[in-house]
C-alpha cells in the first residue's frame, strides 16, 4: 500500500506543486520528503558532485508544508522517502480542484545526495545576506554561463563552465550557486528601493553578509545565514538553501 499525505488546505497544495515545478526546471530529479507530526519537509538538490573526485560542493533547498491536523503520515515514525518529483506532480494533477490526498509514488529513487542531510540543531547565527546581492550574483552568473557556452557544447564543457561560474565564492563557505538556488527556487522576495541600493553597494566591492542591525540595510530584504561545522544555510519564510562543505 502507497503512503499517502493529507495536505492542510488548498493553498498549501498549490505551494507544493509551485515548488515541485521549480525544482524540475533547476534541480536533480528527485526529492527527499521527511514527515514528522503535521509538517513534512521537502528536500531537493539543485548541484551535487558527479563522482568522488568531482569537488563540487552539495546544494540543496527545502521547503516545509503543512499537512491536516493528526492525519500522521507514517505513524509514529513518520515518512522519510525519496521519490521522484515528476512523479509527485504527476499525481498532484491527478487530485483536480478540491482533492488534498496526495498519493506517494511506489517508486523508491537512489539519489546520492539525499544520503546526508544537515542537522536538525546545533546551527549557530552568522548575520544575513542582502537579498539584492543574492538576485545581482544570480543574473551575472546566468550571464556568464551563457557566454561562455559555445554553440551546441557536450555535457562536459556544460558542466566545465557551470562549476567555474557557480564555485566562486560570494562569501566564506558560499559558492555563488547558493544564489542561483534562491532566485531559481523563489526565495528572494521583491527588492524594494532599499534592497537596490544595498545590492549596488555589495556589487561595488562590499561583502554581501554582514548583520542585519540598524541602519537603512535593515529595511532591505534578506536571507538569514548560519552554519555547522560542515552546513551553511542561507533561510527565510520562503525557505532555505543549505550548503554542504567539502569537508562534509
């Protein structure tokens, strides 16, 4: 028998979808979803090393929706699968208007980065990243990746010129594809005049993290960064982009 998932309302169900969607444009194909109580958490990767020799650091984004009051996925224990996200789509438009149970997959994936996900606990606050200077790396790195390409390149040159874009780093322990991961997921809010100017500011050499204290950059939009020994996540309300080093 499938596990099944009994989403709160319809409103969390088309988040999900939204999310899912996002997810099969930008990231890997499947997804880890861990339910515990009425949240189930989704997990997908948007960059991962291709081998052991490969140096390309773990990024991975997660969203939590809220699941109908008791309904308990799992019993006790929870669900914790790994499954693919076209599959998750696929019976998501299956449910039409009003429908809100969502049917797993049977289809157990064997993606190796849902291996290792980062603690629960143990994060400690690092400031904040302007959100301007998040969606500015962003669009420059979307803009070198497609000059540098040649016409019609092999999927090596592809992923050659994706890591050298997206490895550099934005801060210490944060390649820029954290950035590529928060504006592809929908996590960078609109920036409003205040986001604009601190987003100048940080492209005109100054560092893009820093505490979100008083001042006019507290009025801007960000991103909240802390780290572990082997994590650094970047989180707001619209969710979380998470790092893993390659000491992890």
């Amino acid at each position: 028998m499938s596990d099944v998932l009994l989403l709160a309302d319809h409103a969390t169900r088309d988040d999900l979808r939204v999310y899912l969607e996002r997810l099969s444009r930008t990231g890997l194909p499947d997804v880890r979803l861990v339910s515990r109580g009425d949240v189930l958490a989704v997990f997908g990767c948007t960059q991962a090393p291709e081998g052991l020799l490969d140096q390309v650091p773990v990024v991975l984004v997660l969203r939590s929706f809220a699941l109908a009051a008791d309904s308990a996925p799992g019993g006790a224990r929870g669900i914790d699968r790994v499954v693919p996200a076209r599959g998750l789509l696929d019976r998501l438009a299956r449910l039409g208007l009003v429908g809100l149970t969502l049917e797993l997959p049977d289809v157990e994936s064997n993606a190796a980065w849902a291996g290792v996900l980062p603690p629960a606990g143990g994060w400690q606050d690092a400031g904040a990243v302007d959100a301007a200077s998040l969606a500015r790396v962003a669009e420059e790195g979307i803009r070198r990746t497609a000059e540098a390409l040649p016409d019609s390149p092999g999927e090596a040159v592809v992923r050659r010129v994706r890591t050298g874009v997206w490895g550099a780093e934005i801060a210490p322990g944060l390649p820029a594809a954290v950035a590529f991961a928060a504006e592809a997921m929908g996590f960078l809010p609109a920036v409003d005049d205040a986001g604009d100017a601190a987003g100048e500011d940080a492209a005109a050499g100054s560092s893009p993290t820093g505490s979100a204290s008083a001042g006019s950059a507290s009025s801007a939009p960000v991103m909240r960064l802390s780290t572990t020994l082997t994590w650094r996540r970047l989180a707001n309300e619209r969710g979380e982009v998470l790092v893993r080093t390659l000491l992890g």
